[in-house]
C-alpha cells in the first residue's frame, strides 16, 4: 500500500513518469442509433433543477432616478445623462484619491 503522509508535511506531486500510476478508460458502442438514443435521449429532463426567475438588474439611474440608458464599465453603474456620468466619474475620482491617501 502507499505510505502515509505525515501531519504538516509537504506530500511530493506525483509527476509523468509514475508507473506506478493507472489509467483506464471505458468505450460504450451501441449496435444502432435507437439503443443509442434510447440511453441518452436528445432532451435531458432536468427535474433536479428548479426554475427561478432571472435576476432583476438595476436599470435605474442612481444619480437621476431615470431609466438608465448607459452603464460605465469602470464604475459598474448604470446612468442616464450626461451630467450623470459626470457626477460618476467625479465620486470614483475622489474615491481613489481617499483611499490612495489613506494608504500612503
């Protein structure tokens, strides 16, 4: 049998060449395509899975109220005016900067 490895210690990877190591692997053939779709049907019913609504994503402006017809990708913030990417932007800045003094 393989020895233990010890608490705290560090066990080797095993590597490549390990002959020690077996692989199989298993071939199923079917004789024709009806036992074939038979066993594995085309459509898998899935009754494990329940069916949950999509999750709603904010489309609303934070700044506006609006309906947001844009989204910074640097903020991950949806917007809806111009004036609001500014205001944005502007709070991202000052953001940085805060925390890039607070870190210095």
């Amino acid at each position: 049998g393989a020895n233990p490895t010890p608490v705290g210690a560090n066990p080797t990877p095993p590597t490549a060449t390990d002959s020690t190591d077996k692989y199989s692997r298993n071939f199923v053939t079917f004789p024709d395509s009806d036992i074939l779709s038979a066993n594995f049907p085309a459509q898998r019913s899935r009754p494990h899975r329940l069916n949950f609504p999509p999750p709603t994503v904010s489309r609303v402006c934070p700044v506006t109220h609006l309906p947001a017809k844009y989204f910074d990708p640097l903020t991950n913030t949806p917007y809806a005016t111009v004036a609001a990417f500014k205001v944005l932007r502007k709070l991202y800045a000052e953001q940085v900067v805060t925390v890039t003094d607070s870190t210095a």
